[in-house]
C-alpha cells in the first residue's frame, strides 16, 4: 500500500448498542452508533446491517446493487481456515422493503465477475460470516481483468496490514455514470469502484483510498498502487461524508 495520509486521533465515540438482528430495520438507528467505519448518516438513509457478516450497506435499488458496503478488518476476521464457500445468493433482507435482487441468471454470459464488495477473504473466521459475503447485495459487475488484476491485489494488501494495525475501517462503494450500462433484468453496471480506509494503531488513525476505472482498457498493465487518491477525492466522488467521528486534518 502507498504510505498513508497523516495521522488524526478520534473523538470520543459514543457507546455500541447491543442486540443488532438480521431483521432490516426501518432506521438507521438501529447500526452501533461506535461504528467508525460508516459514513455520516441522514434521517432518511435506510441501511442493512448483516449480523453474520459484520457489515452494513446502503442499497440502490434501481439498480440492483450497493451503493457502499462498510465493515472492520482485523487480524481476527482472517483467524479462521474457512473455504471460499461460493453460496452465491439473493440477500432475504432486501425482500423487507420490496427491494428487487441480482440473481444468477443476470450475470450468466455476461462478461462480468461477481464482483464481491466485501471480499471472501476477509471474512474466513466461521462459515456462516463467509457465506454472508456471496450474497448478491454484496455483488456489483466487475471487468474481470479488475476483479481478479489490482483490485484483488488491493484486497490482499489491505489483509496484511491486519498484522501492523489493530483495525482496518473500510468503506468501498460503486459509482455509476448517468445512464449506466445493465446485464441481465436491470443490474446497473460501475463505472468506478472505490475503496476508502482508515487505519487504526492504538488511538492513532491514517487514512488511505483509491479509485479504480471498471474499463479494461484503462487498466492494462496498472497496479493498485497507481489509483491511490485522497480520501477528500472519494468524498467529492461519491458524495459522501467519510469517516465523521475522526477530527478533520
């Protein structure tokens, strides 16, 4: 990984509320207010929280796929020896608002990988946390010279540094152009992808992020490295506010 932005000490975080269910909730009240790794939130925002998984996401349903999952990283998340378990499915939570899910069938012959948002690998500590990760609200369509080029080597990355900082706050999000491209009945295709991280060691934080082209042509022969950004970038971007409970630099 490029050598992270300057380090910032947090504020006080709020405490974490326990009991969290797999239930969808009307809210998003109901996602541990201590959670770090979520951008700021507004009354209206509607957020899944999966349990097994440990990660929340904000659905587009238009478009059949996340705008940005959020989740931790650390050092007991890749614990375990699970194998990758490949139990692609429609996530039952979205049917709780009438949501529509990606299903096998738009992807077959498509072109495009399954492209996981939450990767596998991060969460090998039980079977039931791994599943979690192969459901669709979890996919959006990759090229795959992205999925299997720099953005899994940028997923790889991120695991190792488990082993220097205590804790990896993640958000990695889509980004769509205004009339994007669809496979299948209706799955919106990214023109970008983007991940933004802040690395925790002790109460010290560093920041880190990165944009990757979903364009084959314009990922030849580039390596994760050459799309590292500011996290500022990703939030004109995506139009999020990242990582609020940090004090700003």
């Amino acid at each position: 990984m490029s050598a992270p932005s300057a380090s910032h000490r947090p504020a006080p975080s709020p405490s974490i509320s326990s009991g969290a269910s797999d239930a969808a909730p009307s809210s998003p009240s109901f996602v541990p207010s201590a959670h770090l790794e979520l951008p700021a939130l507004d009354a209206a925002d509607t957020l899944i929280y999966n349990t097994s998984g440990r990660y929340t996401f904000s659905y587009r349903p238009s478009g059949k796929i996340a705008r940005w999952v959020a989740y931790k990283l650390t050092r007991s998340d890749l614990s375990g020896a699970v194998d990758r378990s490949d139990t692609f499915a429609p996530d039952p939570r979205l049917r709780t608002y009438g949501w529509p899910s990606a299903t096998h069938a738009d992807y077959r012959g498509s072109g495009y990988d399954r492209g996981h948002l939450l990767p596998s690998a991060d969460r090998t500590d039980s079977e039931a946390s791994n599943r979690s990760t192969f459901l669709y609200s979890n996919m959006a369509p990759q090229q795959p010279r992205l999925n299997r080029g720099p953005w899994k080597r940028l997923e790889e990355q991120l695991r190792a540094q488990t082993s220097a900082y205590d804790t990896l706050y993640i958000v990695v999000g889509t980004v769509l152009p205004a009339h994007p491209e669809t496979i299948g009945r209706g799955v919106a295709v990214p023109e970008l992808f983007f991940k933004a991280i802040a690395l925790r060691r002790a109460d010290v934080f560093e920041m880190a992020a990165y944009v990757m082209p979903n364009d084959t042509a314009l990922l030849t022969g580039r390596d994760y490295t050459e799309f590292s950004v500011s996290v500022d970038s990703v939030e004109r971007l995506s139009g999020l506010d990242l990582f609020p409970s940090l004090p700003q630099p």
